[in-house]
C-alpha cells in the first residue's frame, strides 16, 4: 500500500447507491488503495501520484454497476477516505 487511508467513511449517498448496486464499500476502497484511480483523466491520475508523494489529498471516481458516479477522497493527512457521490462534495 503507497498510503494509509485513515479512518474510512461514507455518506448516506455513497451507501444508498452502493446498496441499490448491490456492491460493497470495500471493492472501491480497495481499487483506490491499488491507487487505481478510475475514471479519472490523465492530469488528474498524474496529481494522484504528486500527492502521495507530497501528502495532498487523493481523488479516484468510480461508477457502480448502476452507473452512478462515486468519489473516493483521501485527504491529506491521511485522517479519512471518504466515499460520496460528487454532489455531495
């Protein structure tokens, strides 16, 4: 693992469209861990790698099997990942 995710959370959003995809958290932390960073572009993925290795927040974007958008953030100093929809940011 290239960073420690802290204390893992999820908004009532994240967990209603997880639930309704019949899918878990985990499958996306974990992805995210891998520090594969889904639907992301290239500028973006790029700044993931600057940020682990100079402690800035970490963004990866995901789709369930229902096609609804998730984010995974983990913040900088590595406190929390959070997974939320991308309206409740």
């Amino acid at each position: 693992m290239r960073f420690q995710p802290g204390y893992l959370t999820a908004t009532p959003g994240a967990l209603e469209a997880l639930e309704d995809a019949k899918q878990s958290p985990m499958e996306f932390v974990q992805r995210h861990l891998a520090c594969d960073w889904g639907e992301v572009c290239d500028e973006d993925k790029a700044e993931n790698e600057l940020s682990i290795k100079e402690g800035f927040r970490i963004l990866s974007a995901y789709r369930t099997n229902k096609g609804v958008r998730l984010w995974i953030i983990t913040e900088a100093d590595r406190s929390s990942t959070t997974i939320l929809l991308p309206e409740e940011y």
